[in-house]
C-alpha cells in the first residue's frame, strides 16, 4: 500500500513539473505576443493622433473628385476607440506571461490557477471583440453599399 502511494506521488510530481515546463513555454510566446501588441498599439496610437490633429487640414484638400464620407479627424477617433479597446488584451498576456515565469521560483497551483484565469480572460475577450469588429465591418460595408445606391439615384 505504501508503495502505490509512492508511486502515485511520483507521478503527481512527474505530472506537475510537466505542466509548469508547458505553461512556462507558452508564458515566453504570451510575452512576444504581448511585446508584439504593445509596438501595434502605439503605431494605432500614433496614426490616431495625426488623423485627429491633421484631420481638419487634411478635409480642406478633399475636392469633389476625391469626397471623404465622413471627417478623418472621426476617423482618428474611431481608431483611437479600436486602439483602446485592444489594450486589455496585451494586460490579459502580460499577465499571464509574468506568473509563468514566477513558476519557475514558486510552483503552487493558485499561480497555474491564475495563468489559466488570464488566458480564458484573454480569449474571451479577443472572442467579443472579433464578433464586435465582424459586425462593425458588415455594417460599414452594407452602408457603403446603400449610399453608393443612393447617390446613383
């Protein structure tokens, strides 16, 4: 009896360390994502800005042969909007990649436990936010498609 104990508590151990050396891979490749993210955000940040400061003497340029439908500087806004929107994503990863690599000191499941809370958080809201930005798309090309209509008329 006393030899199946050990035996199982090998195992657990054998289990644990393999889990701990996944999640500590995939905490490395949450970090480059999360790095990633961070450079695309403040080029989205970047970008925003010019169109919300440039954009009223970029609209003194649009002749009638080249008409914007809307005012860039709305379009820097709305960019400013996606670009906020994407920052709680590089939160979720980073976080996550941060306990990863506290495994490596303290092994106890609270911290597996909060890695996994991280990436579901993350993945959840990547999901709403592909649903939101799917029908943001639609709806901007079933408008561009009734007023193109509409003006032909």
């Amino acid at each position: 009896m006393e030899e199946l104990n050990d035996t199982l508590q090998e195992q657990k151990t054998l289990i644990q360390e393999d889990i701990i050396a996944h999640v500590q891979a995939i905490g490395k490749w949450y970090k480059f994502f999360a790095v990633i993210s961070i450079i695309g955000v403040a080029f989205m940040f970047i970008c925003s800005i010019i169109m919300l400061t440039m954009g009223s003497f970029l609209n003194n340029f649009v002749t009638d042969a080249n008409p914007y439908p809307c005012p860039i500087w709305l379009m820097g806004l709305i960019y400013l909007i996606f670009t906020c929107a994407v920052i709680p994503l590089i939160v979720f990863l980073m976080r996550a990649s941060n306990i990863a690599q506290t495994l490596a000191d303290d092994n106890n499941e609270l911290l597996i436990a909060n890695f996994l809370n991280n990436t579901r958080k993350y993945w959840k809201y990547y999901g709403i936010y592909t649903i939101v930005m799917l029908v943001l798309f639609f709806l901007i090309i079933l408008g561009t498609i009734i007023v193109t209509i509409a003006s032909m008329v």
